[in-house]
C-alpha cells in the first residue's frame, strides 16, 4: 500500500570523538559561555522550556489532537516496546477512515518471554528468534497470518468472529479508535508540564507508580496533529513476578496520510507479503 507521509523527520547522531577532545582552557570555554547564552536567550524568547499546565487541560488538548489525525483520510503509525533497553516488539499498523486496518507484529521471543529480567542483567540472546504476526481487518472480516516455528512469514487465514478476542489489536490503533486508551495506562492524576515551539507542543505528564513513578509524553506538530506518545517507568524498583507485564518504556509514532490506497482483503492461503501490506523494510526485527 503506497503512503505518503505529511512530514520527513531525521536527524543525525553527533559525532562522538568531538567530546573526547582535549579543550582549550580559555578559547573554547569563551566560545561554549557564548552559545550557552544564545540557546538561553532563543528558549526564552520563543518560551521553549517547560512551564506547568493542569490535568484539564491536557484532558481537552489530547482528544483534539487525535481527532486532527483522524480528520486525515488514512494513518500509519509503529509501535515498540522495551525491556530495560532492549527491544522486546515491534509493530507496524495503517488505518483507514472507514475502519479497514492492516498490522504486523513482531515479537523478540529472547528479550519479552523467557523472563531474564527476574534474574539476569541481559536477554540470553536478541534478534535471533523472531515471531511474526499479521493482520488485516476489511469490511468487519479478519484475517490472520501467523509465522509457525522455523518459518519467516504465515499463511492467511479467515479468523471466525467468535473466536476473536475482544479488545483491540494494538495499542496504538486503540489510541485512535477508543477513548480509554487515549491517555495510556497509568491515568491522568499527576503533574503535568507544557513546552511550546515552532514545530508544535510537547505536554509531559507525570503519575506516581509503584515505588516511582510513570513518565508519558505527547508530541502534537504545528498542524495540531498528533504526533508521538512515550512512556517510561522511572525508578520503579518493586520486582516482577511471571505475571506481570516487562516491559518499562514503550513509544507509538503517527503519520497522517493525505491519499491512501484502500486496505485490501489478502488471497487466503497465501503467504504473507510485507511490501504488499505497506510495512516499511526499516521496521526492526524482521524474520530471516
């Protein structure tokens, strides 16, 4: 399926051996003061660092910018979830206004299901033992693809509607399609903070949790379109048990999209296509 993205985004990492450089005590430091005040002076002018904001209105800011997206005639977005660092799942999904979806899953058996982090520091292994699921719901139908043991991409297959679970497929969708899930997990009360810019808003919220606490952020652009929702445990130190859920930060990114093909129904029986369900080839952890 052919996307075209609203924005391109990018960025490149600094180079690393400049910060091992030895400085020149005085030239630099005059050189590092100056552009130190000039960042200052840029923030407070175009009030780029954070500043308080209330529960309300986060709680009105949310919604609208989800309703912008919506406004568009398709969405794209990916999903991932980390273990202490370690990517443990990743998901690609598109959206159409008439509610045909399309997804891909792919899970790090190693990292998300082999319980290292009861007793070890690490996974015993990452990016080797990769499972594949694929969806695709057209007209209420859905079908399901699912990579067996030793095989890189399933066959589709008709799932009865009976035997489907209820909920929705990824979270990601389910900030799109469902008010409950439109704040996260963790709830509202807490303290929340505000950073404007040129390129949009940025509203953090903070909730106790545990014995520390949950961090979520929302990126909405300058269209007032949402953009990106994170979150992060920070010092939550309480151990897990085999039941409970892993995994520590996570993060969704949305791309609006202006002419998207229609979500087609797959030939069942066939083997999964990645290209033909529009998933990008930069999404991690492909099965070999």
């Amino acid at each position: 399926m052919a996307r075209e993205p609203a924005d391109g985004e990018g960025s490149s990492p600094p180079d690393s051996q400049a910060y091992r450089r030895r400085w020149r005590p005085l030239g630099v430091g005059i050189v590092i003061a100056l552009g130190l005040a000039v960042v200052i002076l840029v923030a407070l002018l175009t009030n780029e660092s954070p500043h308080p904001a209330t529960v309300e209105e986060l709680d009105s800011a949310i919604p609208s910018a989800i309703e912008a997206l919506m406004d568009s005639p398709g969405v794209e977005g990916q999903q991932f979830g980390y273990i202490d660092g370690y990517l443990a799942a990743a998901v690609w999904f598109g959206y159409r206004q008439n509610g045909d979806m399309a997804v891909t899953q792919r899970v790090d058996v190693d990292v998300s299901e082999t319980a290292w982090w009861l007793g070890n520091s690490r996974p015993p292994q990452t990016g080797q033992n990769i499972s594949e699921t694929s969806w695709i719901k057209v007209d209420g139908t859905l079908f399901e693809a699912v990579a067996g043991e030793g095989e890189s991409k399933g066959i589709w297959t008709v799932l009865d509607p009976e035997a489907v679970p209820p909920g929705p497929l990824v979270f990601g969708l389910a900030m799109l399609t469902e008010e409950d899930y439109r704040f996260g997990q963790f709830g509202v009360d807490g303290d929340v903070t505000l950073v404007d810019s040129s390129d949009g808003e940025t509203w953090t919220l903070t909730v106790p949790y545990s014995d520390g606490s949950a961090v979520q952020t929302w990126k909405v652009d300058a269209d007032g379109i949402l953009r990106s929702w994170s979150w992060e445990l920070v010092g939550v130190n309480a151990p897990l048990d085999d039941h409970d859920d892993p995994l520590n930060s996570g993060r969704v990114e949305f791309i609006p999209l202006r002419d998207p093909e229609p979500i087609g129904a797959p030939d069942v029986g066939a083997v999964v296509d990645p290209q033909d369900l529009g998933v990008p080839e930069e999404l991690p952890l492909e099965s070999s």
